[in-house]
C-alpha cells in the first residue's frame, strides 16, 4: 500500500515504518525459519522471490505493511541502517471487496530477543489506530493457529472476541467491532503515538 510509504510510527517499544527493500534480507532470515513458516502458513522463498513480494506489497492497495523495528534499540545504536533494529511486522489487509470497513490484521514479532515484552501488544494497537483514522476501518478480524496461545491471549486482552474456530485450517478467528467507547480506549491506549514524515524519521538515530 503506498498510502504509509513515507509514514513513521513512533511509539514507546516500537517505531512502525513502511517495508521497504533495505528491509528485505533481515526478513528473508527470519521465514527461512520453520516456526515461524508454521505460525504464518509462509512457504519458503527465495531472497530474488522476497524482495518481489516486498514490492507487490508496497504496491497493493488492499495490503499495508509495517515492520516493527524495537525502539529502544534504534535509539541506542547510532547510523542509518534500520536492519539491526528490525523486531518484525504488522499487517492490515482489506480482504472482503463487499466490505471495505474490516480488516484482517496480523502481527509478527520474529526476533526472539524480542518476545514476551509487550512489542507486539503496541505494534497492534498502533495498526488498529491507523486503521481506523486513516483508513475508516470499523471492524477487524485476526486469524491465529489454534496452537499459537500466547497470540490468542494478546488479542483477547485487547478486546477482540472469539467468533469462529476451523478444524479445516487449525485457526481461531478474533473479532473488533470499533465501537464508540472502543474507539475512545484505543485513542486512550494510543495517545502517546506520534506520527512523522518516514524521509525525515530516517535520519534519525537507529
């Protein structure tokens, strides 16, 4: 989606940027992993195979991807390069053409050094923030392995429900309905969230 192209995130675990090539070979190591082509349902690509993907993606207007690069590490290492701060990526994708208020949206944090401190937790509520104000998004679903707890849980304590479970598929289906009072807790959860010219965010520390 080129609509976040040039779009910088800046959260407190976690900055959000666009995907771009310079991104690539760090997320190409880490789907060569089997647990997480298992917790994504990826096939293996090649590196030539990725960075085609990371430009369908860039121009898919139904796909918007950011990574996750983690913030304390991009503040703590000085130079231009994101690589060394990449913690993983959070998706939204306009899936149904008869409903263009929901969203399926999916998070990945793939650098283990960088699990269980709440960066996935942020890194959603960030996308959900964007969903809804910058893409008019009122519903979101999230489709998770029935054998991925700790995903369940983090969506659950963010007030998705439970609407569906497929034998077929091993997956647990999570839904938000963005009502009003859901809305005011987002923006309350996100108030701290500040938005910045990507160009610009590069040249800061990473």
């Amino acid at each position: 989606m080129r609509l976040n192209q040039n779009i910088l995130l800046l959260g407190k675990k976690v900055v959000l940027v666009p995907y771009t090539s310079e991104h690539v070979p760090r997320y190409h190591e880490w789907m060569k992993s089997e647990e997480l082509q298992r917790l994504t349902a990826s096939e293996p690509l090649t590196l030539e195979q990725e960075y085609a993907m990371q430009r369908s993606w860039r121009d898919d207007p139904d796909k918007c991807t950011f990574i996750v690069l983690d913030a304390e590490k991009r503040q703590a290492q000085p130079g231009p390069s994101e690589e060394s701060c990449m913690a993983g990526d959070v998706n939204l994708f306009l899936t149904d053409p008869g409903d263009p208020s929901l969203g399926e949206i999916e998070v990945m944090i793939a650098e283990p050094s960088c699990r269980g401190q709440g960066l996935g937790t942020e890194a959603v509520l960030m996308m959900l923030l964007y969903g809804v104000t910058r893409l008019g998004l009122t519903k979101f679903e999230a489709k998770i392995g029935q054998g991925n707890e700790p995903s369940i849980r983090m969506f659950r304590k963010l007030h998705f429900e439970q609407v569906a479970v497929s034998s077929v598929f091993q997956e647990v289906t999570l839904r938000l309905m963005m009502s009003e009072p859901e809305r005011q807790w987002l923006l309350e959860q996100t108030s701290h969230v500040q938005e910045k010219p990507y160009r610009e965010g590069t040249s800061e520390p990473c």
